[in-house]
C-alpha cells in the first residue's frame, strides 16, 4: 500500500475560515495604524519615549519602525504579502514587549502576526506571493 502524508499546516489552513483571517488582518490594521502614523506625526515625542526606554539610536530606530508599522498596515489593509508584512511586525512587537512592557495591544500584535504568517491572509486578498511557495 502506498504511504499517505498528511500536510497538517495545510490541514490546519483548510480548516480555517476566510473571513476569520480576513478579521484578523483588520484588527492587526486596527491596533497597528494609530501607533505607526503617530512615529511621524510627533516624531520628537516617539524619539523622546525609544530613548526613555533605552532603545539604541532612538532618532533612526523610530523611523524604522514607523516605515516598517505603515508599510505592514497598508499591505495588511488591502491583502498584499500579508506573510511578508507579518514578518515586519513580529520584530517590532518583541523588541515593544522587551524594552517596554507587554500589553494585551502588542501581545495581539504578535500572537495576529504569528498566525498570518503561518496560515496567510485567506482568499480574500489580493496578492500572496509566498502562497506559492508554501503549496
């Protein structure tokens, strides 16, 4: 008899609605946007906080982290490499927990992420070029 192998992410991901990971990538969107434009908006006051908090070369590291939290809200948004911009945030949500505390908004941050990046952004997005990859 032939040996039959069962992918279990791939099971995993069957077994998962569309629109949940549709709602997941929203509130991701949710929770992420405020605190990204913010980095630029008062960008002195978001300089001021990294380095309260001991983060190193607060001036450069606020305006990563602003490009990468926008770019991953705005590919998250509209479903484009929604792994890659998962990818973006799950750094950013640890170093947050590490340096500053672990809050339920960055734990969601990083737990949402973690689950993007294994099961992708469901069908209804527009572009998943790591989909691919992964079939």
């Amino acid at each position: 008899m032939g040996e039959v192998r069962v992918n279990p992410l791939q099971s995993l991901h069957q077994l998962t609605p569309n629109w949940l990971l549709t709602g997941l990538r929203l509130v991701l969107v949710a929770l992420i946007a405020k605190p990204a434009l913010s980095k630029f908006v008062t960008y002195s006051d978001s300089v001021a906080f990294f380095d309260a908090y001991g983060i190193p070369f607060p001036a450069v590291m606020v305006i990563v982290t602003g490009l990468l939290e926008v770019a991953a809200v705005v590919m998250l948004l509209f479903g484009i490499g929604g792994r890659l911009a998962a990818l973006f945030l799950i750094p950013v949500m640890i170093v947050a927990i590490l340096y500053v505390r672990p809050d339920w908004k960055n734990i969601v941050v990083l737990v949402g992420s973690s689950v993007i990046l294994v099961l992708g952004t469901g069908s209804y997005s527009l572009w998943q070029p790591t989909d691919r990859l992964l079939d």
